[in-house]
C-alpha cells in the first residue's frame, strides 16, 4: 500500500492514509515527476498535466470501488502537494 500523505511528511501508518496501489502505479503516486493524484470531492484519479489516464494504463477512475477509502484529509493533502509541484 502506498502512504497518501508520507511518513516523512508527517503521514501515519493507519489505513485511512493508506490506498492499494501496484509497483507502477505507488510509483508514479509518489514521484513529483507523475502528476498522478486524486480529487478529493469525488476520489476519482487524475493526471495534472492534463494527460489521459490511459497513459498510464489506470484501469479504476476512482477509489469509489474500494471497501474503505483513505481519508479525505489525506487525499485532500497529495492533491494540493501535486498541483504545487507542477506550479
């Protein structure tokens, strides 16, 4: 599972700032190169650069198929460190 919010930056290990992810895709959540992050309001994946998600080979638009969900507050975080990254 990948940290929504990392540890280093003050995240924690509960699953409310955890969200499954495969190699490929908890690499490109955490790298500041891949402007992949989530919208907070409806849990959906989106690329900042406006690039398709298809680029990516993502395969769920959004989290909503999951059981349980990271926090909003931790989703929240990464989409604004995200948009400040391709400031």
């Amino acid at each position: 599972a990948a940290h929504v919010v990392p540890v280093s930056a003050g995240g924690a290990d509960v699953p409310a700032n955890g969200i499954p992810l495969c190699p490929t895709h908890h690499l490109a959540f955490d790298s500041p190169k891949v402007p992949l992050t989530l919208e907070p309001d409806t849990m959906s994946w989106i690329l900042l650069d406006g690039q398709p998600l298809s680029s990516l080979s993502v395969t769920r638009l959004s989290l909503q198929h999951l059981s349980a969900t990271p926090s909003f507050a931790a989703i929240q975080w990464h989409f604004e460190k995200a948009k400040v990254l391709m400031d």
